[in-house]
C-alpha cells in the first residue's frame, strides 16, 4: 500500500556549512521535517542539475516542498518559518518585520566584505586584521554591539535576523575569536543564543556542519585549517 504520508522538504546544498547552516538551524528549530540533496561534486551542480532542475531562478542553496520551490537565502529563512507556523520568528509586527529586514540587508553587506577577505588572493591575515582591526568590519560588529544595547535579540524578539547574525559572527570567530572580544554585547548574543536549547540540538546532529567554505571553491581561508 503507498504510503499517503506528506512528501518532506526538499533542501539542496554544499557538503559545507555556508549558506546551509543558518536553514538547516531554522528547519530544526521550526520542526519542519526535511531531507537533504548534497553536492560534493561541482560537475553534478553546474552540468548535471543546474540546467534541468524545476527551479524559477536555478541556484544553491534550494528548496523543494512539493509544488513549491525557492531560492536565495532570505526568501528560503521566510519560507521556513511560515511553514513552520513561526511568522514570531519574522518581528511580529510589519514595523519589526521592516527592522528585521534591516538588519538582515546589513549583515548581508559585512558578508559580502567577509566572503572578498576569504577568497582574496593577497595576504590574507595582513588583510584581516587591518578589516577587523580598524577598518570597515570593525564598524559593523560596533554597530551591532551598540544596537544590542539593553536587549537579548537584535530586533528585540527572537527573530530570523539574530539567526543570520549569529552565522556571520561565528565566521568572525573562527578567523580570530579576538575580533570580538571589545564586543560584549555581540560576546553575550553569542552565548545566549547557542544556549537555546534547540540550537544545542541542532548542533549536536550531523546536520551541522563545521567546516565554513565549500572546498571545491578553492578559498584562500576556511576554518578547517584551525582545526
């Protein structure tokens, strides 16, 4: 007899924390059943599955749930909260939900300079430690740290923003957990946040993936090269 049990969500990725992690985190916290495709292999992507796959707008990571597919990041972390009956997660409010929004686009901008510093082809540390040191990255974690001021999230509640942070301060961490350490308020968020008791779940499953950067990319840094 078939089974009529519903189909699980489809997620598509690297065999590497990336862009994954902060879904598969959200998927965990949500309780949102899913399987994952991945792919070691940049041929099975690029030649294989990229030009035949039911996808608007082909790309890694992907979801699939039924009917539905979606790319790019911010509108996979919508996608999952709302399956998940956790719209909570996206401010609570249009006004928070424009402030979640906000500090998601900013945290995209210091991915941006964090994804330059580690696929840069110069000197790499001189280059990371004049970013963080003094430079524009120091900036952003400031700002971050002055908007966590007296609150535990960075929209006040638990929302998919404090998700995407924790992300980018985690690879901040592991380039040179000194980085932070002028930031309490960014330390604190840190420790509060891997403290939640679902997110310790999630980190002790083998859906958490450690290593930073797809290998096959070829980066100039990734974590694995402090362990």
């Amino acid at each position: 007899m078939e089974s009529t049990a519903p189909k699980k969500l489809l997620l598509g990725y690297w065999n590497c924390r990336g862009l994954g992690s902060v879904l598969h985190s959200l998927l965990h916290f949500c309780k949102v059943p899913y399987e994952d495709k991945v792919y070691v292999e940049r041929e099975e992507w690029f030649e294989q599955t990229k030009p035949t796959i039911a996808l608007d707008y082909p790309n890694l990571p992907y979801i699939i749930d039924g009917d539905k597919n979606i790319t790019e990041t911010l509108a996979m972390m919508h996608y999952v909260v709302i399956k998940g009956n956790r719209r909570d997660l996206l401010g609570g409010s249009e006004e928070k939900h424009c402030k979640v929004l906000e500090v998601c686009s900013i945290v995209n901008d210091l991915r941006s300079h964090i994804i330059f510093l580690c696929w840069t082809r110069g000197d790499f540390e001189k280059e990371r430690d004049e970013y963080f040191g003094n430079g524009r990255g120091k900036a952003f974690l400031a700002q971050f740290n002055k908007n966590l001021e007296g609150k535990e999230w960075i929209v006040d509640t638990l929302s998919i923003a404090d998700f995407w942070l924790l992300e980018h301060l985690d690879i901040v961490a592991g380039m040179n957990p000194a980085f932070l350490e002028p930031f309490p308020n960014l330390v604190g968020f840190r420790e509060r946040f891997v403290t939640l008791s679902e997110i310790q779940e999630f980190r002790k499953t083998d859906k958490f993936i450690k290593q930073f950067f797809w290998s096959g990319a070829k980066p100039t840094w990734n974590n694995t090269q402090n362990q």
